[in-house]
C-alpha cells in the first residue's frame, strides 16, 4: 500500500511486513483503519491484514457479524484487543481526516501513525469519454476505456490529513459494475432478466428492458461471451 500526505514529506511509502512505513528512516508502526458497514467491507480489511500478517479488531457489535459470516480466515484473524491488531474495522461514516488522530491518541503507547481508508463505490469517478448515451454492447465489453485504470498512484490524501493520521477514499465496491454485469449477462444463457433497481419510473424501466434485450441480441449475434478470450480479460 502507497501512502501520501499533504506536509513536505512526500517520499513514496511503502508499509513493509513488520507494519512500518519505509521511505529510508523510521516512521513508527502504523495502525491501519478501515470503514466498514454493518454487514460489508470484510474483504478488505482481510485483504490488508493478510499483507500486514495482521490481526483484525473490530467493535463487539461487528465481531458478532463476523462470526456469523463464517469464514475461518476472518475468525481467525479477528481479536478482542485493539493493540494487538494493525487493522480496525470502524463505521464508514465515523472515517474522517479530523477523526483520525483522535482514534490514534486512543492508541498511542501501540501506534505513531495512522491511515484510515473509505471503501466505497461512491469515491469512483468513470472516465468522461465513458459517458455515452447508449454505447455499444461490444464496447462495454471489449474497450479498454471501459476497464478499471485505477492504481496506487491515484491515492490522494483527503483534506485535513497529516503526516501523523491520512485519510484516503478507495472506490472499492462489493456490487457488480456495469461492465460486470454486461459480461455476466452475456456470458450465461439467460432466458428472463428481472431488474431490481433504476426501476423507479417508466422511462428508467424502459431503459433497463432496452439493455436486457440488448444483451440478448448480442448473445445471439456473437455467441457467449467467453472471459479472457484475448481481451486482456483476467477477471471479472
């Protein structure tokens, strides 16, 4: 994981095995914190304690949530004790610049610095070029311009970070993209779609049919689509 802050120090960071940030000295060991919803956002937090070989602490509340998700990973990594964990669950809407030195004073016999992330689908702008009335359902599927870009370097400190406590928005969502969908849809042989959302008036249902058939006019024309069929396709 990258980091950037708005003082002078702006070197590329990197937190290493141990949790320690390494630019060439020492940053002191770095509690990471995620925003999580009641029920979302798990993966996530499990991904970074895997790089970090970290434990997890979340709230008694969200504990139970995890418990009853049943994944043995998840159980396993998860504990009681805050100081034992370089990653926290916290609610997304307690996540802010302003908030996170506070939590970290919490914390400080443990922890010198902090990094808090807001995963949501929300924080991701698509490129401008992708804003089409109807673009083609080969485009969707095919054009790079319709691929995720988004890397490291496009991490951007929120207002009000430090070099001590940096607040980052990820656009990370557990719901399908368009595209995904598109992919989805054209890949499996389909004979009824029931849309649930963007049906809240005429005009929006008429448009979620148009693309239903769409999508089946394109299964009919060109076949099933195949994943990583010479695309550049690894994943949905």
């Amino acid at each position: 994981i990258n980091e950037s802050d708005d003082t002078n120090d702006t070197n590329d960071m990197r937190i290493t095995a141990n949790g320690r940030l390494g630019s060439g000295k020492t940053r002191g060991k770095l509690l990471v914190i995620v925003g999580t919803y009641s029920i979302g956002k798990e993966r996530i937090c499990l991904g970074i304690a895997r790089a970090l070989n970290s434990k997890i602490y979340a709230p008694p509340g969200k504990q139970r949530i995890c418990v009853a998700l049943e994944d043995p990973e998840l159980n396993a990594r998860l504990t009681r004790d805050p100081r034992e964990a370089q990653v926290h669950m916290t609610p997304l809407f307690e996540i802010r610049a302003e908030t996170l030195d506070d939590y970290l004073k919490d914390y400080s016999d443990t922890f010198e610095r902090a990094v808090g992330f807001r995963p949501s689908g929300w924080n991701y702008r698509p490129p401008n070029s992708r804003f089409v009335e109807s673009p083609a359902v080969q485009t969707v599927l095919h054009s790079g311009n319709w691929k995720s870009t988004y890397s490291m370097k496009d991490l951007v400190p929120q207002r009000g970070s430090t070099s001590r406590a940096s607040c980052f928005g990820v656009p990370y969502s557990e719901h399908s993209s368009f595209r995904e969908l598109t992919m989805f849809c054209c890949a499996l042989r389909i004979d009824k779609i029931i849309p649930t959302v963007n049906v809240g008036s005429a005009k929006s249902r008429e448009k979620m049919k148009s693309w239903c058939e769409r999508w089946a006019n394109e299964k009919k024309k060109n076949g099933l689509f195949k994943i990583g069929e010479g695309k550049g396709e690894g994943s949905w």
